[in-house]
C-alpha cells in the first residue's frame, strides 16, 4: 500500500535516476583524469562517484519505504573528453547547481502535494547541495588562480588525492 502520490513517485524516479546520472559523469571525469595522469584528481572524481551511488540509493530506498516501485531507467552516456582540469570542474559545478535545482522542484512538488514526509526528507539533499556546489566551486577558484603553473597544478592533485569517502551515519551500506 502507498502513501505516496504517484506524481512524486514519478518525480522521485527521475531524480534517482539524474543521481545515477551523476555518478555516471564523475566516474567519466575520474577516466578523464585518470588518463592525464592526474591521479590525485581522478580520486576526488571517484570519491564523488561514490557519493552520488549513496544518494541515489537514499531515493531508491526513500521510494520503497513509502510503498513506492522504483523504476529504473536508461542512463544517459557521460561526455568523457576536457579540454582542461577548469573545465571538468566548471563542467562538475554547473552540474550540482543542476541538481540543487532539480532538489527545489521536488521541494515545490511536495509542498504542492502536502507530502511532508518528502519534504523533510528532501532537507538533508538541500544541505547537501550546499556543501556539494561550495567543494567544486573552490576547486574551480583554484584551478582559475593556478592558471598554467605546472607545479601547482601538481601540488593540487596531491591534495585531491587525499580525499576519502565517508558514507553519512545515516547511509545504508551500498
């Protein structure tokens, strides 16, 4: 039995299926990278990958708890050439400022719908696009300060090469 509408459960399907889409353009991105020998890029790419597997299965489990189906659909196949480190970031960017406003839609749809139980879980993605449009933006802001300095290009994928994934406490296992 469902105590969702079937316009959200419609809604919410897109969206995990925009989240897969996600990982799908960040493990492109890592390829990328990973190609130009950036390997320390090509790890903050796979570390996004895993954070857009997690939030798609948020949605994907979200769905089933509220007596959804999930549907999943065809993936769109990634870009998987750059011109530049700048413009697979700016290209990540624009791409989260997307999804911020694919999560708003939703927000709007909930509200319409008086589903409040979608709107208060629809909370954690709001905060969550904050943090994920700040980390790629000042990775653009460095990648625009280093310009063509070599050097720093290079100090800066020692630093991405340091991040790790760490699921939210509240994540099931992917």
């Amino acid at each position: 039995m469902s105590s969702i509408s079937e316009k959200m459960v419609e809604a919410l399907n897109e969206q995990l299926n925009w989240e897969l889409y996600s990982a799908y353009i960040y493990l492109s991105m890592a390829a990328y990278f990973d190609s130009i020998e950036l390997k320390g890029f090509a790890n903050w790419m796979r570390v996004q990958w895993q954070e857009e597997i997690t939030h798609a299965m948020r949605f994907y489990d979200y769905i089933n708890e509220r007596g959804g189906r999930v549907k999943l659909h065809a993936i769109q196949e990634p870009k998987a050439e750059w011109s530049s480190p700048l413009e697979a970031f700016e290209e990540a960017y624009n791409h989260e400022v997307g999804v911020t406003k694919r999560i708003h839609n939703l927000i709007d749809l909930a509200l319409s719908e008086k589903d409040y139980a979608t709107y208060n879980m629809l909370q954690w993605f709001v905060a969550e696009q904050v943090e994920e449009e700040a980390s790629t933006s000042e990775i653009v802001g460095k990648l625009r300060l280093i310009g063509d300095d070599k050097h720093a290009l290079l100090l800066l994928d020692q630093e991405l090469g340091k991040r790790q994934f760490n699921p939210p406490a509240d994540a099931q296992e992917v």
